[in-house]
C-alpha cells in the first residue's frame, strides 16, 4: 500500500500490516495516520476481483546512499506536539576566567644610578669615619701620613706628629772636661733620624755610673737644650740628616766613672 506524506510529499510504502496506525515519516519526521485498507464485501470471491484490484508491478526502489538508511517506524502513541527538527542548540562552554595580567615594575636606568651612587656615597662616608677613627694607628705607617695629613687638614682633626724611636741613631758621643770652666764637662755627640718621614725630637738622657754600675747622676735634655739653635725645634727633626749636639753640665765628680747616651 502506497500513501505520500501531506508535508513533504514523500511516497511512501506502507505494510498493509500498518493499516490504521500512526506512522513517521522518514524525510520530514512528520507523525501520520495511515489510511485503513478499504472493507471486502461479505460474498467477495477472489475471482470477483475486477481487474483494477489486480496489484501493480512494484515500482523500482530508489537508489539510498550508502551511509542513509529509510526506516519507516511505527509509534504506538500519537502526538500532538511537532516535531522539532531544528538543530540542538550547542552546549555551552564554560572558560576559566582570565587571570590578571601580572605587571612588572623594572626600576629605570636613572633610578638604579641615583641608588648605586647614593650606596657608594654612603659606603665611603662609614670608610672615611673609620680611618679617622684609626688615624693615629694609621699614621704608624709612612705611607699613608701625608695621605692621612691631608684628610686631617679638611677634616679638622688632629694627628699626632710622626715618632719612631727605633729609627734615632746615635752616630758619635763624646765626654770631654770643659775647655774654659773649671768642674764642668762638655757633651758633644751626633745624632740621626733614618726614618723616611720628620719626625719630633727625642729626649736625649744622659747617665754616669760608679764601678759598680750604679748611676750616680742623671739628667734628660730637650730639643732646646741640646741644638745649637733652639728655633730649630719648632720643626720636626728632618729625616736622614745628622745632627750635631752640644751640652755644657757640671763634674758629677770622682765616682763617675762611666756613662751612657739614651734617646727618648
């Protein structure tokens, strides 16, 4: 039994099994009720039959592709509501929320020199406090005190003149009876300062001892008292210069057999 679908006009081929049921069709998805088979008379006899009854060759099938496949499916219960061919609509897609974009403040050129020059500056302030404070340990060295004399100079500090007493030598000495005073004794010795730098004048100490070694007489003389010049004093004792000494003193008298020569 042949019928064609009121929506797309499809034709379609019906099992007289599905006489009077609602079928689908398989172009539109449209839901139809499929006509009944007409009702035989009750003396009907197959011969009666009049030949416009008689079947008709089937027509040939129509070429399905090969991945199609027309299924004409029965449904038990009819439904009013269309059907919808409309395409599903997508399902939604959940995106992670974007992350914030991470700024990162570099410091400029100019901003990295002030810095750098303000580190310096600071690291050489706490190096000049040091060496002022370790001046006088410093200035030791011959290097670095006229290093050190400048820095004192524009600082306003102090240093403490140069003294190396392992550098003093004593180059000749001599005790002689005075020449012109009667009980007195002239002192003449050479002395030298074989440091690199100028340093102060030492104290030169004089001491006469007995046969037992014991000191009978005693004094120490200053710059003033021994130079030829006293203004010379003012100055520091120059370095690698001899310096000829000259002193005047009484007799300690007969006990004094010897004596020695010290600079302080």
């Amino acid at each position: 039994m042949k019928t064609l679908c009121p929506r797309c006009d499809a034709r379609l081929e019906i099992d007289p099994n599905d006489a009077g049921q609602v079928l689908r069709c398989p172009d539109c998805m449209l839901l139809l009720l499929s006509p009944e088979l007409p009702a035989l008379p009750a003396d009907w006899q197959p011969q009666d039959l009049p030949s416009a009854l008689e079947p008709e060759p089937p027509p040939e099938p129509l070429p399905v592709p090969e991945d199609e496949t027309i299924v004409l499916e029965s449904a038990e219960e009819p439904s009013s509501q269309p059907v919808d061919r409309r395409p599903a609509p997508e399902a939604p897609t959940t995106e992670a929320a974007p992350r914030p974009a991470t700024t990162t403040h570099r410091p400029s050129t100019a901003a990295t020199l002030v810095w750098t020059l303000l580190a310096a500056a600071l690291i050489a302030l706490l190096a000049l406090q040091l060496v002022i404070h370790q001046r006088e340990r410093l200035a030791a060295w011959p290097q670095l005190r006229p290093a050190l004399t400048t820095l004192c100079e524009l600082a306003g500090c102090e240093l403490a003149p140069y003294r190396d007493l392992q550098a003093l030598a004593l180059l000749d000495h001599h005790v002689l009876a005075h020449p012109v005073t009667p009980g007195a004794l002239l002192i003449q010795a050479t002395i030298v300062n074989r440091a690199p730098l100028p340093q102060t004048w030492p104290l030169l100490e004089l001491r006469f001892t007995d046969v037992q070694g014991r000191v009978v007489g005693l004094r120490r003389f200053r710059a003033t008292e021994y130079l030829p010049d006293p203004a010379a004093a003012r100055e520091p004792m120059p370095a690698d210069t001899p310096i000829d000494v000259e002193l005047e003193l009484l007799d300690p008298g007969a006990d004094a057999l010897a004596y020695e020569f010290d600079l302080l």
